[in-house]
C-alpha cells in the first residue's frame, strides 16, 4: 500500500506517517521548502518539497508515486490566525484543495482521499444547539471556517460528480507533541515550560478562558480517521471528536498542575480573538458506529505535550 500524506511535516501529518510506517505501508509526505528544511545538513527521504498550489508540480508526485491513499492535511490551519491571513487562508485551503482533488482524479482516480474538514464550519453555534450532528446547518463565521466549508463541498462535489472516494472528517480540536504555540494549549505549556526552565518570569499571557472545547489526541483523531477510510462513506461528513467540552480555564489549571509551577495569570487583549464560539461540542455517534474507542485521556494528552515543549525549549 502506498500512502501520501499532504502536510506530512504537520502535527496530524506527521502521525499519520508514523502510523502508516508502522503498518509496512511505503509512505510519503509532502511539505512546503521552509527555511529549516533549506538549511537541514540530512533531508528527510521521505518528504518531497512541494508547494500544493504549484498544480504541475503535484500532479508530476502523483502520477509518479502513485498512491493508494491520500492524506490531505496541508493548510492554513489556525482559525484565529485566518484574521490576519484571509487571502492566504482562502486560496491555500480552497485552491490547493482544489489541486489535490484534480490531480488525484487525473493521476490516481481510485485512490482513496481524505480531506481535512473542520469544527470550525459550524459556526457560533448556541450551548442548546450541542452535541453537534453532522446533519447541522454549516454557518462559518471565521474566513477559516469559510475556507473549510469550501473544502468540504468541494470533496463532496468530487464524490458526487466523479465517483471519487473522497472521505471527509470534521475534525475537531486535535492535542499532540510536535505543534507549534498557534493554539491555547500549545502556548500554555510552551511559557509553563519556560517558566519552569527560568527563562521566563512566573506570568502567563491568556486570552479568552470562559469558552468549551470538544479536544481529542492526536492520536486518537488518526486512528478515527483510519477507521473512517476503512469502513466509513465517501462524500459524508464525519466528526471526529469526543463527545466532552472542557473550559480553556480547566486546561489551563491542568497544565499549571503537570508543570509543577506557579505563575500569575496575564489577561492579554492580543490573544483574544475576532470572534470565538462559546461552545464547541460534537456528537460522536457517527464515528464511535466504525468502531472508534478513545485511548487518551485529557490529562494524558496534556501531559505529553507539556513534557514535549520541555525538550524544545
């Protein structure tokens, strides 16, 4: 079996490399050149440097390794940042959604594809209106949101017009090692991290603590959407999440508690958000009928990625 993952240098990306590898599957990523990757002495064999809005550039990797599964996890993938990176949001999700799925249904028509989808296309959703079904009314309100209710129907247009098996989980919060400080969870255990190393004074900048999120580990999202390639539907929404809100405020006591710390809690306008949903949770059901089980807990989960940014520090 030959696996491509797109965005394989990524948190998700990257699990799913790994979990592939693990199965004997003959896998490769594709990532943007950055300049760490420029400056790298060794290059990682097995990720190819390519850009996915560089449409004849993708379509040559695909023709010429010739998948049988399709990862896509490259984007503009933080929903705050979206704000100050519309354009750029819009065209890398939409645009090069658009790439993977022409490519794929030139190069490689019955290759299985996987289309990141989001939470995030909900919208402000009310607490009454949760868990959220799949069959929900998507109303975005985040040029991120937007960009991946674009993904969404584009996967499902594909599906439908081409007979394509395009699968398209809606992921919710995914927590792992390996994540860059563009989300709450990330930032709090890097500057806990910090603080316990010295390298910062005992204070913690947050922005909004007050709102609900429906969290999963990393690994637990791959092996959900492992399952949804294996025995779900091509063209039906699926979410992957755990049926459980937690307030930021509760994570972040969480995180104070593994790190061992004390520090006084900064409220930061900065970090506050345009818009932010009170309350994200998913209903599970759909994904739980495949079979999925979690693994990880949430203190789990939180203490991997505080010990994680401990050794990046």
């Amino acid at each position: 079996m030959k696996v491509l993952v797109l965005g394989g240098t990524g948190m998700v990306g990257s699990h799913f490399m790994e979990s592939y590898k693990k199965d004997g599957a003959e896998v490769k990523g594709i990532a943007r050149n950055s300049a760490s990757s420029r400056m790298s002495a060794i290059q990682d064999e097995d990720i190819i440097r390519c850009d996915i809005l560089e449409r004849d550039a993708l379509m040559r990797i695909m023709k010429e390794f010739k998948p049988d599964i399709i990862i896509h996890m490259a984007a503009q993938a933080f929903n705050g940042d979206s704000w100050n990176l519309e354009y750029v949001t819009h065209e890398t999700n939409y645009i090069g959604t658009l790439n993977v799925l022409y490519c794929a249904r030139e190069a490689v028509p019955e290759a299985k594809v996987l289309l990141a989808c989001s939470s995030a296309e909900y919208g402000n959703i009310k607490e009454e209106d949760c868990p959220l079904k799949e069959d929900r009314l998507l109303t975005p309100h985040t040029p991120y949101g937007v960009s991946k209710a674009g993904v969404e129907n584009l996967g499902r247009q594909y599906a439908l017009n081409y007979g394509m098996k395009v699968y398209l989980p809606r992921m919710f919060i995914h927590v792992g090692t390996g994540h860059p400080p563009a989300t709450a969870i990330q930032n709090f255990a890097r500057q806990l991290a910090l603080i316990k190393a010295g390298k910062l004074p005992p204070e913690i900048h947050v922005g909004n603590l007050s709102t609900y999120r429906d969290y999963i580990d990393v690994r637990d999202g791959v092996s959900a959407m492992r399952l949804l390639l294996d025995r779900g539907n091509p063209g039906e929404p699926y979410n992957i999440c755990n049926n459980k809100a937690y307030q930021i405020r509760e994570i972040l006591d969480m995180l104070v508690e593994i790190s061992g710390t004390e520090a006084k809690v900064i409220s930061d306008d900065k970090l506050f958000r345009v818009a932010d949903e009170p309350l994200l949770l998913g209903d599970d059901s759909r994904i739980k009928a495949l079979g999925y089980k979690r693994q990880y807990s949430m203190e789990e989960t939180l203490r991997d990625v505080f010990h994680d940014w401990e050794t990046r520090i």
